[in-house]
C-alpha cells in the first residue's frame, strides 16, 4: 500500500527552496531535518532553522507528514514526486505554452541541451504510443 495520500495539487508550483527540500526527502523516502542538512550539497550553507522552518511549510502546504520521533520528528512525503512533476507540467504547458503542449515539446526538442540518447530515449517513447 502507497504511504501518498494526495493524487490532486495546488496549481501553484513549489518554490525553487521548497522543491530543492522535497526533491532531497522523495529521494531519501523520508527523513529529518538534519538528514535533509546531510543531503544539501556541501556549498549550500543553510542553516538547521532555515531547513526547519522549510520543511514545516511544505507540511502545512500538505506535501509532508511529520511522525513523531522521540523529541524530533522524521517527515514522510505525502505526494509522489511523479504525482508533482505531472502537476508541474501540467501548471508550465498552461501558463507558460498557452495550454500547446505540442510547443512545449517543439521547445524541448529544439535545445542544445538534450544528448543523442536523450532524443532517442523521447523517439523510442513516441513510438511505443504509436506517434
């Protein structure tokens, strides 16, 4: 059984701090505070309050559920990171695409960024869905 309890998000994306947060406990599966600090990459200097005050957001925003752990607590995510991403590009092809997703796809394709494997990775899933 699935410990997410949410299939449906806000429309408004997380913050790029907020994501950072949740993108580093999706990973763990769940996690504390200062576990969420050992994760942080050693150049990003945040501070055990400043990761505190993060991660309660994201519980009262409803993406995190804190278990109680004899004085602390350990946070388990309560949307699935691929839950959000679907909300995430759902959010970006309406306001930023103007509701094409064909555009959104035009643009990625067109970027210098993406590898050979990349773009065959994109054509081999075009192909399983008969495009």
């Amino acid at each position: 059984m699935s410990t997410y309890k949410k299939t449906i998000l806000p429309e408004k994306p997380l913050t790029e701090v907020e994501l950072e947060m949740m993108n580093i406990i999706w990973r763990l599966g769940k996690g504390t505070v200062n576990q969420i600090l050992e994760e942080l990459p050693a150049e990003r200097k945040l501070a055990y309050t400043s990761v505190s005050t993060i991660v309660r957001i994201l519980e009262q925003k409803g993406y995190l559920k804190p278990i109680k752990d004899g004085r602390g607590h350990i946070y388990q995510p309560l949307v699935a990171k691929e839950i959000y991403e679907e909300a995430s590009i759902k959010h970006l092809v309406n306001h930023v695409f103007d509701g094409t997703p064909s555009s959104l796809v035009k643009r990625l394709i067109g970027t210098k960024e993406l590898s050979e494997p990349e773009l065959r990775e994109i054509k081999r899933l075009l192909d399983e869905k008969g495009i």
